[in-house]
C-alpha cells in the first residue's frame, strides 16, 4: 500500500465520533471567521485534505512545465500569424484587443490548468487551462492554515509529515514581475482588484487584499462601474490604479462598457498595467486545446512537447464540417460526433463553471443532436472523454460521520507562464468538477509523508 493510502486510512482511523464532531466544529467556527465561502456556500463540505506523494507532485508539475512550453508557442504563433489565429475562435473586437502589448512577456502571469489525475497509473489529462482569471490561490493558502488547526490533526501529525503548496504569493510575484517590466523599477504599485461587486468569489477578494497590504503594497476592491479615467489617470475615487489584478472577465467588461470602457481606454494608452492582459484571451478559449491536439500544428512542438500532448491533453477539435486524425486514422468529424455520443464532451469555446457543457454518455441521441446543432452554429469545441478519479472523502452529515467516494481534480497554479507551484483540489459527486456542482467542495492539498 502505498503512503497516501496508509495517510487515508490513518486519517479516517482517527475521525472517532467525537474528534469528528471537535473538527467540525472547529472547521465551521474559522471558515466564517476567516469569511471561507463561495458566496453563501462553504467553501469545504469534508473533514480530510487531499493527500499527494512527493513523487507524484513533481511529476505533475513536470508534466504541467513542458505543456506550458507548448502553450506558449501556439500563443506566440497566434500574435504572429492571423490565419492560424482563427483556429483560436476570437471575436471581432478579440482580434483588436490580443494584438496590444502590455508591457510585459508572458499572457498568462497567473494561470490555473485544470486535470484529472490517477495516481494507481500515473494518469494525467488537463482539460482546460485557466489562462484568464484564475479563482482559489488565496482560498487554498487559508485552508491549508484551517485543517493544520483540525484537532484530528493533533494524532495525524505524530505518525506524518505533511508539506504545504502555497500559492498566494506566487500571485503576489506575478503581479509584481508584470508591473516592474511595464513601469521599470520606480514606484511601488497601487493595487486594484477589479471584479463585479456580487460575484461568489468576493471574499477571496477580501483574502488577497489583507495579504497584499500585509506586503506593504495599497490595494483596493473595486467594480468596473466605479472606475474613472481622467486625465491620463485611472481612477478609483482618489485612488489612482496603476496595477489591475484583474478578476473580471474580459468578454463581461466589454459586454457592459464595450471597447470605450475606462478600462479598456486606460490599458490600451499604456495607462495602467493589467495582469492578467488581453492577450490572455486565445489561451483561455478552450479551442487553445484543440490548436494543441490537432495534426496540422504538430510541426511547431519539440519531441517532448508532442509526447506531453499526446499523454495529457485529450483529444479535442472545434466543432466544424472537415476531417481530421483521431487516433492517427481519418474521420469525417460531425459524423464521428454524431455516432459516439457516449465517449464525447461538447463545451462552448468561451464560458465557465461548467455552463453549456453537454456530456454525451448523460443525455439521449434527440438531446445531443441538438447540441450538435448549436456547437455548429456557436464556437464550441469537441473533446474526447476521460476516466474521472474518485477517492474517499469524510463529512458530517446529521451529525454522523459518513465516508463516501467524491470525485476530485487536480488543478495546479502556474505562474510567470512557465513555473508550477500549488494545486487547487476540487471534490464533486457530479462529473461536472467545479465548486458550483453538486457535493462541490475544496480542500487544501498536502504532500506527505510517513515519519
């Protein structure tokens, strides 16, 4: 058996009725002290972190490093070349906004790619990549804080050494990387997290600003109806933004204030530094899997890159009339999609937490033609299905203790565009992996080890 088993069992072994009941009690008295939810929801439903080996991190994070190589290039690519920029699916007013530079290297200063792991054999397949706004650094760091207090932890901690993955400070970095290449190294920036007032991730918003400003940076929480931009100044009221950390999404700011957004004026005259920047956008459609998977872009990736494609991303092309390779043989695409409903996903190129995916083994043939229909007429891409893991999870419920199997992800943070460090665990008893989905719920994940 191996460590993490041995740490699950222990773990579990330990939830007596009673230090159950003290753990829980202890769980719901810091997550509303430390303001843990998702809008009115807590933030965690169980009692036990996710337990990972060492190996097995550095193997994902290995792994997670060479594909974001591999995003680069096509990213790059896409900057460079409008043709193979269309197989990204941009808008009219994307292709405008992409072409800005802003002022620093990477697309993607603080990224999240999303996967699903098996440990028993090694399998690893990333289905989207966060490459916009991605949630959960700040809620991750606070929790893994919260279940180090667990009093089941008390007896844990004597028989296992568990590593924490930070990840708040890796935003932190990011950001501030980001500003000093646009601005130089002069002034310390003046912090704005700009989001919409009612979003559910409000109160991690609450969580970075206190951490931000403990590093001795201002920083506000403000809307994008509360912005102004006079005289060559973004402005909050009297506080004038020179750095974004942008979690409103772009297609949402542009659909209420359009290309004359105070936003939008001030990054594009160089204004104020935003992170993560409009060019973020062909990375966050997830047609960005597609241009990774597809044969006619094999000659951009090196020997390892191919190899880390084609163990880790599914396959995966945008809806369309054409053929293509699936497992190196020619298929005509919609009549494949038609006939294989059970092992097919169809997701729309731009939304998320989970809105508009059709998982085809969950609905009847009448019910995925029409999807089919409506991926032809909007950009959606198609992507094959993938085993999804499960491990035992313990939570309260009627104050008794009930262990059951939750389906889980593994979502590590990416920063810089090319470093990995952290991982955001999502548990679900829906195969819809998300905080909004049924049983949803995040925990802290932890490296162990026996002492």
């Amino acid at each position: 058996m191996s460590v993490v088993q041995n740490a699950i069992q222990t773990y579990h072994a330990l939830l007596t009725p009673e230090a159950a009941q003290d753990s829980q009690a202890h769980l719901d008295d810091q997550m509303n002290l430390r303001g843990l939810f998702f809008g009115d929801r807590p933030l965690t439903t169980v009692l036990r972190p996710r337990f990972l080996s060492l190996e097995q991190y550095r193997y994902i994070r290995h792994r997670t490093q060479v594909l974001l190589q591999a995003f680069g290039k096509i990213h790059e690519m896409g900057l460079k070349d409008k043709i193979f920029r269309e197989q990204f699916m941009l808008l009219d007013w994307e292709h405008i906004l992409v072409e800005h530079d802003p002022g620093f290297h990477t697309p993607t200063p603080i990224s999240r790619l999303d996967s699903f792991y098996i440990p028993e054999t090694n399998e690893l397949r990333f289905t989207e990549y966060n490459a916009e706004t991605p949630a959960a650094p700040a809620y991750n760091d606070v929790l893994t804080a919260v279940f180090f207090g667990l009093p089941v932890m008390r007896d844990f901690l004597r028989r296992y050494v568990l590593y924490t993955l930070p990840a708040r400070h890796g935003a932190l970095h990011a950001l501030m990387d980001a500003y000093q290449q646009w601005a130089g190294r002069g002034e310390k920036p003046r912090v704005a997290i700009i989001d919409w007032s009612d979003v559910p991730t409000y109160s991690e918003f609450l969580l970075f600003q206190s951490y931000f400003k403990a590093q001795g940076l201002e920083c506000i929480i403000t809307s994008p109806q509360k912005v102004e931009y006079i005289g060559g100044k973004l402005m909050a009221g009297d506080f004038h933004i020179n750095l974004i950390f942008k979690r409103v999404l772009i297609s949402e700011l542009i659909e209420q204030g359009g290309l004359e957004h105070p936003i939008v004026r001030a990054v594009l005259d160089n204004a104020v530094c935003m992170a993560n920047p409009f060019n973020c956008k062909m990375l966050y459609k997830k047609a960005s899997l597609a241009v990774l998977s597809d044969e006619r872009n094999a000659y951009l990736f090196n020997a390892e890159e191919t190899k880390a494609i084609a163990d880790h991303i599914p396959w995966t092309r945008k809806v369309e009339y054409r053929t293509t390779l699936h497992n190196g043989k020619p298929v005509d695409l919609i009549p494949y999609i038609v006939q294989n409903k059970d092992r097919l996903v169809l997701k729309p190129n731009d939304d998320y937490g989970g809105r508009g995916i059709v998982l085809g083994w969950t609905v009847d043939y009448r019910e995925w033609e029409q999807a089919i229909k409506v991926a032809l007429e909007t950009p959606y891409i198609v992507q094959e299905r993938i085993n999804i893991p499960s491990e035992p999870y313990p939570s309260m419920i009627d104050n008794q203790l009930h262990i059951f199997d939750r389906m889980l992800d593994t979502a590590p943070f990416a920063f810089h565009g090319d470093t990995v460090y952290g991982c955001l665990t999502r548990l679900s008893t829906s195969a819809l992996l998300n905080v909004t989905a049924g049983g949803g719920s995040t925990v802290p994940t932890f490296l162990v080890e026996e002492r």
